[in-house]
C-alpha cells in the first residue's frame, strides 16, 4: 500500500470514528443526558484542538449547540462559545425573539465574554448583537449595545434608520443628542465623536453643518469641542446657553452633570436613588455601580417618541 493511499485509509477511519462519536452524543441528547453529552463534546473539542484540527473543532462545538439550543438547554449551548462572539452572536440571532431564553442568554453570554470579572461584556459582542437586533428592527435595545460596543458608526446609521422610520422630523437632533451625552457618560468620546458626525452627515432631514438649523446639535458640537479643550468655563457657559434646547429632555442636565464630573473637573453632587431598568441604565452611564445578570437588557431612559 502506498503512502497516499495509507494516508487516505487512515483519514476514512478517522471520520468514521468521529461520526461514531457524534452519533452517542445525539443519543445521549435525545435521551435527556445532557450532562454527559456536553463532557463527550468537550473531550471532542479538545481531542480536535490538540491535533490542530481547528475547523473541525469550532464545526463540532456549533453544531453541539444548535442541537442543545432544539431542546431547550440553553446554558450547555452557550458553554460551547464562551469566547468566540460571532457564533455567540449567530446563536442569539436564530432564538426566537419572544423566547425569556433569549434574554437569559444575552445577560450571561456578556457577563462571560469578559471572563465572569462584573463588567459589562465585550464591546465586539455588543456590536454583533447590536446589528442583529438592528436588522430585527429593534432599535431600542439595539441602541443599547450599540452604547456599550465602539462602533460610533454603525449606531449613527442604526439611529439615522430608527429616526426616519419611526420618530418625528422634530426629533431629528434628539435622536443623536442622547446618544452622544450617553456614549460621553461612558468616557468613549470618540464614538461620540463619530456618531455624532455620521449622524448629522447622512441623515436625510439634516442641513449640512455646522453650524446647523437645528440649535441642539450646535451644542452638541460646541459641546465635542470643550470635551477635547477641558476648560470649566466654556462648559458652564455652553450649558447656560442651550438652556432652552436642553429642557426638551429632563434627563440631558443629568448626563452634563456626569460629562462635568468626567471631563472639566466638577464635583459630584449626592446621586439620587433610581430603581428598575432606568437605575440600571443610569448605574451604568453614571458610573454608579457594575452590571448583574439582568443589567444588559435594560432599555435607554427618555427615548424619543415613536409614531405607531
């Protein structure tokens, strides 16, 4: 027998065994042994691993946790993509939307993508499930992880999309003000930079700027430039400026109160107390706590009014 020859016998063998395999462990699924399942898949994985068959190691693991996922063992299916954020993704893009298993999965997919450490989860696996709610036209909580990745630019096109589809042509600066104000409560003022930029360029009811028609966006961009100069004055003056633009939302002078805490030195006054999905949203923004299992699915506070 020939070299080649042996070579192809040998990797026969191989798939044999390894369909073998992958036929006790459907078994052992459908039985309802589902602990024994996952260590015959984790054994797999790391059997493929060692022996640098890496594609057929992520291709077994994905096709493990979409059997998981078609009985209900959510917690076993996520195991398997800990670290890789794009199947995590793709996973959280074939649950039913409706399904509470959806946002269990969410809550801890983040709070594991960054080892389990309490923060807020990696920002490249907000941004994947940001566009894959994006593309479910859930604006809402796509905006929300849009917040916490840093890709300033696909939120502004997400927000341009959510503003003509759904606001109204008076609330075309709001829509981006908040996201600004918010992305600056985070410390990431570039993507508020570029959000804010995208923004005003691509939306279709924005004359080109600035200075702009609109005298919030002004202050928003007076307001990018004192971030980067960080002089007291000019902030408090631009505040009391655009007092008028600024009670349109109650919440812009809690964000600028936080924005003067971070940015120009100010002292910060004693934080009310908030419950709920609005306390989770401001913790976060306001740097007033950590996230726990039900933090990443709470929604913006003071949302620009939607038409039915």
């Amino acid at each position: 027998m020939s070299e080649q020859e042996s070579l192809r016998c040998s990797s026969a063998r191989n798939r044999g065994g390894v369909q073998r395999v992958e036929g006790k462990l459907r078994a052992s699924v459908e039985k309802g042994d589902y602990y024994e399942a996952h260590q015959m898949y984790r054994t797999l994985f790391f059997r493929y691993m060692s022996q640098a068959k890496h594609a057929e190691a992520r291709e077994l693991m994905y096709n493990g946790a979409l059997l998981f996922f078609s009985y209900n063992q959510v917690y076993a299916a996520l195991v398997c993509f800990l670290k890789n954020h794009i199947i995590l993704a793709k996973l959280f893009g074939q649950m039913d939307q409706n399904s509470p298993e959806r946002v269990a999965f969410v809550s801890r997919a983040l709070k594991w993508s960054t080892g389990g450490s309490g923060k807020l989860g990696h920002p490249k696996l907000h941004q994947l499930l940001a566009v894959t709610l994006w593309k479910e036209q859930n604006y809402s909580e796509s905006r929300y992880h849009f917040l916490h990745s840093s890709d300033g630019e696909g939120c502004a096109q997400m927000l341009v999309e959510y503003s003509a589809s759904r606001g109204f042509r008076s609330e075309v600066d709001m829509f981006v003000a908040q996201a600004v104000l918010q992305f600056l409560c985070l410390k990431n003022k570039n993507s508020a930079s570029v959000v804010f930029s995208t923004y005003t360029e691509k939306h279709p009811s924005i004359e080109k700027g600035p200075p702009f028609v609109q005298p919030l966006l002004n202050f928003i961009w007076f307001l990018l430039l004192a971030v980067d100069g960080g002089k007291l004055t000019v902030f408090t003056v631009l505040c009391e400026q655009y007092q008028p633009s600024l009670k349109r939302d109650p919440m812009y002078n809690e964000y600028l109160d936080r924005i003067g805490q971070l940015f120009f030195g100010v002292p910060p006054k004693q934080s009310p107390s908030y419950g709920g999905l609005l306390g989770n949203l401001l913790n976060s923004l306001m740097g007033s706590g950590e996230d726990d299992d039900g933090a990443e699915e709470a929604q913006e506070d003071s949302s620009p009014i939607e038409l039915d």
